[in-house]
C-alpha cells in the first residue's frame, strides 16, 4: 500500500528536479518545521537568522506543531506562526484555516532537517502555493522516498562531518542557494511582561543580593536525566560554599523528581514551573549559572548570556550542546551519571568566582 501511495503521489503530484542554485529574491518565504521537538527547533535558530539576513525584506512564515510552537513564541525572525495540530485535522473549521494558509502565494518554501525526514512536512510544503520548494534529498546516505515533492533537491549528510553542531549542520539545506549566517548561536525574544515575571519570582526570595543559580532536573528521555542524588549533593555544596538563591525549573512531568529533590537538600529551592519559554529565558538571563540535562530547556538557557553547564549521557554534545562563551557542557559516556558530582562543583565554583 505504501509503495502504491507513493506512485501515485509521484505521478500525480511530483515536480520537476530543477539543478540549478539561484534563487530570485524572495519576498514570502514558508519554512515547515512541525517535524522538529522544542530543543531541535530553537537549536537551528540559525537557519531563520539566515534567511532574514540574506532577504531582511522578506516575510517569514513557519509551520510549527503544539510540541514545538514556544521555541518561536515572540522571535523576531518570524512574521507568522501556524500551528499544524494532527488531532485537528478531521475540524472542518480548523481545515479550512489550514488551506488558506498554505494557498498564500510563497515565493519559496522549504523543509529543513536535523535528524529525520518528515514526510508529513514534505507533504505540507507540496500542498503550499509556492513557486520554488527546497527540501531533502537524503539524509546521511538514506534517499527520501517522497523527494518528488521538491524541485530543488539536496543531499544531507552528517557522516561528512560528524562532529557538527546542528545549528550549522541545520544550514546545509540552504548552502548551495548562497544562504548562510556565521552567527549559529540560538535566540529567544522576550518583553518586558516575561521579565516581570522573573522579577516578581526572584523578589520571593530574602535575602536577595545572593548569587542566583538555575538547575534543570528533568528531561523527556531518562537516559538523559543526571541522578536526582546528584543534584540534591551539588545543591547542598553550592548552599555551604555560596548561599546562593536557588530555583528550578520544569514541567508537571518532572514533579516526583523535584519533590525527591526537595525532600534531600538543606537549602530553599523554589520552583519555576509550568511557565512559557520567553519567562524561563528572562529569569534565566538573571541568574549567575544554570545547570541542565540535555533536554529542551538546556536550548532555552543557550541562548542567555548566562553561564552554563550542561550534563550530557548518550547524545554527543558537539552536536548538539549549545555554542558560545560560557556555555560548558560534561560527557563522559553513553551512562550520564559517569558525570561525578565533584566535577560538576569544580565547573560551579569555577564560573561563579568569575563576575558575570
């Protein structure tokens, strides 16, 4: 049945391959992007930096899925978000809003990737009204069965260089049209709402003019969850050395963790839970250190001034640790927790000796 559908795909709504690599100047531009988790998303930021910087005229729409929509909340490189929403799909209403979103008319629509080929997002940038489509031809050796969707075709491959930060890897999709940033740092826009929000949180706690710490216990894969025993120790050992205030941050998922937590430290650590990503950025940007798993939230501390150190287990933090100065991460195996505690304070008491 598979290679049925695809058959009559091709053949009824495959393109034309177009070889060459000049682009007029678009002035709307769709990039589908529903395929992509939350830390995947504000990881290649760089991608939509990139685009604004080589057509700063044009408007930038993005189709977003609910997982990953708060990654884009506010950003400055985006005009239009829409929600693809798979469990809305049978709502005429909602159906009807979808249509008319893909029938405006795009200069050029693209299907990004990092990791996995989406043939939901391939079939969105085909039903897209738009004039150029660019989107995955393979991906690290693996051909795109639905590949036709596209005129203009590009061969992806981490094998070539496999220690690349995805947020320049992300690039190579758009590389041989000339489109490029040298900025592959991530990005999140928050206002002054979301900085009250931090504010009033902080103003809980006395005294105030203490050293400010973040940590990030959780993450939706466990192999990526550094032992709660081992935050209740680099809790404890930053209150002895430092008092310093004290928060976490997470979702209901991570609530049984952060309650074992709590129940093991000396300290008062508060809770920063259930917040949109512009509030955690805000309050993250007024603090002296985060601490994080590799998970989503380590993406949104990335792109903060703030300094960083980010436990890594079975995920290669070269491809996917966020880059620029201060941002630490720690790895030693596939096993997370082969991350001792005693390094994990060296890094603390390192960074926070240094004035922020």
């Amino acid at each position: 049945m598979k290679k049925i559908l695809y058959f009559l795909l091709k053949k009824f709504w495959g393109v034309a391959e177009n070889p060459l690599r000049e682009l007029n100047t678009p002035k709307k531009i769709l990039v589908v992007r529903q395929h992509n988790q939350l830390g995947d998303m504000l990881a290649c930021i760089s991608v939509f930096r990139a685009l604004k910087e080589k057509y700063p005229a044009s408007e930038v729409s993005v189709i977003v899925s609910p997982a990953n929509k708060n990654a884009l909340h506010k950003n400055k490189f985006i005009d239009e978000l829409f929600v693809f929403d798979k469990n809305k799909i049978l709502s005429l209403n909602y159906l009807k809003k979808l249509i008319q979103f893909l029938r405006t008319e795009y200069d050029l629509a693209i299907v990004p990737v990092t990791v996995s080929i989406s043939f939901t997002s391939n079939l969105l940038c085909r039903m897209a009204n738009a004039k150029t489509r660019i989107g995955p031809n393979s991906l690290s050796g693996k051909s795109n069965a639905s590949a036709f969707f596209f005129d203009r075709r590009i061969d992806l491959d981490w094998k070539k260089y496999p220690d690349a930060n995805v947020s320049d890897f992300s690039l190579d999709i758009l590389r041989p049209f000339g489109i490029t940033t040298e900025n592959f740092s991530s990005e999140i826009s928050f206002d002054e709402t979301d900085e009250k929000e931090a504010d009033e949180f902080l103003k809980s706690f006395s005294p105030k003019n203490r050293k400010i710490v973040g940590l990030h216990v959780g993450a939706g894969k466990p192999p990526n969850r550094w032992s709660y025993e081992n935050f209740i120790s680099i809790i404890n050992l930053l209150e002895a050395k430092y008092q310093p205030i004290l928060y976490v941050t997470g979702s209901s998922d991570d609530l049984e963790i952060i309650e074992s937590i709590q129940r093991g430290v000396i300290p008062e650590v508060k809770l920063f839970l259930k917040k949109e990503i512009p509030q955690v950025a805000a309050l993250i940007t007024k603090s002296d250190l985060f601490i994080t798993n590799d998970t989503g939230i380590m993406h949104v501390a990335g792109t903060t001034p703030t300094p960083q150190i980010s436990i890594f287990g079975p995920t290669n933090p070269l491809n996917w640790a966020p880059i620029g100065k201060q941002k630490h991460f720690l790895r030693h195996s596939d096993l997370i927790n082969d991350v001792t505690v005693a390094e994990v304070f060296s890094l603390c008491s390192s960074l926070l000796s240094d004035e922020k």
